[in-house]
C-alpha cells in the first residue's frame, strides 16, 4: 500500500489547485468558499489586552458541485461544524468569502440567499421535545410557507423512510436514535436544493444507515439536489461523488473515492485518511504554524451579534433593504402555534408560573402592612391623684391591638422586657394626674409634663413601635374627648375655664378616598402585583430564549427562514395572554379574599 506523493502536494500546492479549480467555468458549483478563517478567542485578563487565540479554521477552500454528494470527514475538533456554521452565516468569519449558488454569502447579505432552498440538520437533535412528532412536522412546515395538503404527504412519507413513530408521538419520549431521525426528517421537509447534514446517521443502525445513504444518493442525482454531509464512519462515504479530508483546520484533501483509492493504491478509506495526513505532516512542517501566526493577526469585529435580519446598506442591489422589517404571516402564525403547544404541555412550569404569584401576594398581605393585633404591653400605675386620669387613658388603650399586662413595680416590668415578653412597659408616676389638670387649669403646654409618663420600648420591629405610639396618642385624645370636652361646662364653673372649644383646633371627616387610617398594604399592593407578573414572565421569557439558543433552536428556526423580529412577537402575543390570565387572578385574589381598596 503506497500513496503517490505525485498527487500529494503540500498545503500551499493544494491551495493553490483549489483556487484555479474553483474559477474554472467547466464545473457548477452550489457552493464554495474562498480560504475561509475563524479564530475563537478564550477570553481576556481584566488588566491585560492580550487574549488567548484559537484557529479553528485555516484559510480552508472548499467546492461542493452541484447535484453531487459531498461528504466531509475528519476527527472530532477539526473544525466540522465550525466550518458547516460559517457556510450557512451562523457564525461570523475573521477572513475569507463564501459562496451559495453564485450568491455571495457576506455578513450583512444572508438575506440575499434564499433560506428555503437550504435544509440543515445540526449535530445535536434541535428539537422542541414539548411536540408530538406531527406538530413539529406542522411548525416546520408553516415556516417553509408549505400547504397543510403538503406537509401531510410529506410527513407520512417522511415517517416510512426513517421509521419514525407516528405523528402522535411525543418527541420527549423518543430514544436518541428516533430524535436524530427526526431531525433529518424535518431537514428534508421542504425538498431544499441544498442539503447540509453534519453526522446525521450517528447511532443509527448499519440497515437504516445503507437506507438514508441509497436515499440521500437518489436525491442528489434523481431530483438535483446537492448534499453536503459530514461523519465520522469513513467506510460509509463511499457512495459520496466528493471527499474532503479536513484536520487541524484545513483541508488537506479534495477528490472522488474512486481517485483516491487508485490514487493511495488500497480499498480502505481510512487507511487513505492515513497516509494523507502523514504525508501532509512531512510535505507541510512549518506550513501550519505559518499561516496560524498570520491568522492571529485578524482582530474580531466590535459588533458581535447573531441578528439574521441585518443587511449591507453600501449593497442594495437585490433590494432587500426594503423587506428588512417584513413580517411573514405564517412564520408568525407558526411560532405562536409552537409557543402555545410549549406553554400548554409544559405543566409545571405552568403550574409554577400561575402558583408562584399567588403565593408571594398571599404572603405579602398576609404578612406586610396588616393591623397589628395582641401585642403584649406593661403597665406600672402609681397615680393616686383623685381624678385617675391615668386610668381612663390604660381603659381606653385599644384591646384589640394591645395585651394590656399589670406590674406592682418598675424591676419586673423591665425584666420582662429585656427578655422579650412585652414589647413596651409604661410607667406613670404618682402625680400624673394632678399635673395634667394643674397645666390644662394654666394654660401652659403640655410639654412641660417633663417624664411624667416614662415609655421603655423594644424599638426592634419598626412597625409594632409605631403601632404601639399610635395607640398612645389615641388613647390620650380619646380621653380628652369623653372625660375633659364633654364636660368642659362642670370644669368651667368649678374652675372657671372659658375659651375650652378652641381646645381641639382640628376635626378628621371620612376621607373621600380610601380610609381614615392608612393601611401599608393598600399601598403596596399594586407595585407588588405588577412586579411579580411582570418579573415571572420576563423570567420564563429569557430563560425560554436562552434555552433555545443553547441547545440551537433558535439557529435552526433561522436556518428556516424566521426573523428576530417573529420570534420576539411570537413570545410577546403568548405571554400577553398568559399575564392577563394571571391579572384577573392576582386581582380576584386581593379585591375578594383580602379586601384590598
């Protein structure tokens, strides 16, 4: 077994013969691109404006004909995928230019290639697993602007080929296997010109693999479409009309198997991929480091974005800028129906979306701004003044809110107190009685009392202090009303008091709005409301949008045709109908449990 190095030119010669393959006018090509390099860069030190570089792709040069099957192999890392994203615009390139039906694929211009000739299937499964598998047929085919009549025929057609469960059957309940079967399913859905499959028969079965195989040969030169598939089983790539051998980055070979085995003189691909790579590592020392060192020297763009909607706006030759904010209708239709269905079948988070915000109110009025109620309170009164004001005033401290306690003497009284039985312990001294009726009789301010009440509070709960001090002021002015103005006319011929009605300057009536006492939870209670609907939608809303990027369902819905635009409105119409459904419940709950104004 030998390879004839004849053939087995060194980086620099291969590229070289790509390039002048690729302008020769005898071959038509579905897509190409031009010595394409990405680098991904592993991030940066805070204080240091070096970052560590990786060079994924090496000024790769790649020609896939049209109507033929072009099969790229490589080991895992080489930069496969990396290489499938950057042709179909998912990722951004640092060098390089990339073709789709003599169509420039540029940054700011994959609108000018039509998404609904392309069918992607990605490396992982990119299904919704809340859908059955007709329902994913459905979705799918609404984005492709296919009939119902269309979708139907090709779905069961579809389903016998792949031996996939029927259309009733839930994704979340598919093995590994059905999942990937279904994933190229929805990929050959629309019938595309151009079919990209990156591994697609990993896992499956040497009988279902030779099927997908005779079936993927029938599409590429019964009904013209051109496949470009990537894989780790060599053996199975005989059937390809093209082989690219692709390591470190590059590729280091581009021919027919039939060439090649002549060619290395053996029937084993891998034993090819074998003496390749070992005869491009002699021919080539030096060659890598050459390029990757000059590829290093590419700065990433400032703008890094995933936005399929932008276009060049020095380039406006297909006038596409005009459709830049089109809106399909059925791609929208079609991401409300798959947002809905998600939604719906997915009950706990449903569960959680409409339990969380009724718990959360449900605490809050429960334990926020509600009356206080049964604080314990002591009380030491050594009053002996005749007219026991300081009597009246424990009698008509509010029983409801206080657990009014007597104490024979000050040093148990505190002692409960430091101990946290009672929240606050009233000490009134022996003339406080005299005192206040030999100020009131003068005149003078009542100030000037100086400690004749001594008030020890536990100021730890702001709320029950004031709540306490309220209830004092009440008391006292409660007093005043029944005991001193009702009868200002005995006091005035006993002590011949004149001018008493000025004594109150003010009178409270009942407010026209809301009540004579404030209640915390009134004023709370919208805000509350309002920032927990909103934040529990936001939070679904971004968890569910990075979920779908993650596992690349939002790169495949692209792929597909949909907008930016479609699936934020899409999120927008169904989550508006889920807040209203939480309002009215929010709003039930806190006008008719809680009595909220």
């Amino acid at each position: 077994m030998t390879l004839d190095t004849n053939h087995c030119s060194g980086e620099q010669t291969l590229i070289k013969q790509s390039t002048t393959s690729l302008s020769s006018e005898s071959r038509d090509f579905a897509l190409r691109a031009f010595n394409l390099s990405k680098i991904f860069y592993n991030g940066s030190n805070l204080f240091q404006s070096s970052k560590s570089k990786s060079v994924v792709l090496n000024r790769i040069n790649i020609n896939v004909e049209k109507n033929k099957i072009y099969a790229l192999l490589g080991p895992s890392g080489c930069g496969k995928t990396t290489l499938l994203k950057c042709l179909l615009g998912l990722l951004k390139y640092e060098h390089g230019k990339v073709f789709i039906n003599q169509d420039s694929l540029c940054h700011k211009r994959k609108n000018k290639v039509n998404l609904g000739e392309l069918g992607y299937m990605p490396q992982e499964t990119c299904l919704y697993s809340e859908l059955t598998v007709g329902e994913i047929f459905f979705y799918f085919g609404k984005l492709y602007s296919m009939s119902s009549k269309e979708i139907n025929l090709r779905e069961k057609f579809l389903i016998g080929l792949l031996n996939l469960p029927n259309s009733k059957h839930l994704i979340a309940n598919m093995s590994g296997g059905q999942a990937r079967r279904t994933s190229l399913a929805i990929s050959l859905l629309n019938r595309p010109k151009i079919l990209i499959l990156d591994e697609p028969t990993v896992g499956l079965d040497p009988m279902l693999r030779k099927k997908i195989w005779d079936f993927l040969d029938n599409l590429a030169h019964r009904d013209n479409t051109t496949i470009l598939i990537t894989t780790h089983y060599i053996e199975e790539t005989r059937g390809a009309d093209c082989l690219g051998f692709m390591r470190k980055g590059q590729i280091i070979e581009e021919n027919s198997p039939e060439f090649l085995i002549k060619k290395c003189n053996t029937q084993i691909l891998e034993d090819i991929f074998y003496l390749i790579c070992e005869n491009q590592a002699k021919e080539c020392s030096g060659s890598e480091n050459f390029v990757s060192e000059e590829l290093t020297d590419y700065q990433p763009s400032n703008k890094v974005s995933f936005d399929f909607d932008e276009i060049d706006e020095n380039q406006n030759t297909s006038g596409e800028s005009e459709k830049k904010f089109f809106i399909s209708f059925n791609r929208l239709v079609a991401n409300i129906y798959k947002d809905s269905l998600k939604c719906l079948r997915n009950k706990k988070l449903l569960i959680i979306q409409f339990l969380v915000p009724i718990i959360q109110i449900t605490f809050f009025c429960l334990c926020i701004g509600r009356p206080v109620k049964n604080l314990p309170v002591g009380y030491v009164n050594n009053d002996n003044s005749s007219f026991n004001l300081s009597g009246k005033i424990i009698d008509e401290m509010d029983n409801e809110i206080l657990n009014k306690i007597f104490y024979k003497n000050f040093d148990s009284g505190y002692q409960d107190l430091k101990l946290g039985k009672i929240w606050s312990l009233f000490v009134i001294d022996q003339n406080f009685g005299n005192d206040v009726l030999e100020l009131y009789l003068k005149k003078e301010n009542f100030k000037n009392l100086n400690n004749i009440v001594h008030v020890y509070m536990d100021n730890t709960n702001q709320q029950i202090s004031l709540a306490i001090r309220n209830t004092l002021f009440d008391s006292l002015k409660k007093v005043a009303d029944k005991y001193i103005t009702n009868d200002h006319r005995r006091w005035n011929d006993k002590y011949n008091i004149s001018n008493f009605d000025n004594f109150y300057i003010f009178k409270f009536e009942q407010p026209v709005y809301g009540q004579r006492e404030a209640v915390f939870t009134n004023f709370m209670a919208p805000g509350i409301a309002l920032s927990v609907i909103f934040f529990i939608s936001v939070a679904s809303t971004a968890s569910n949008f990075e979920f779908e990027k993650r596992v690349g369902l939002t790169e495949r819905a692209h792929i597909s045709g949909v907008r930016t635009i479609e699936l934020l409105l899409s999120q927008l119409i169904v989550y508006s109908f889920l807040m209203t459904a939480q309002v009215f419940i929010i709003l039930g709950l806190l006008f008719g449990f809680f009595k909220v104004n």
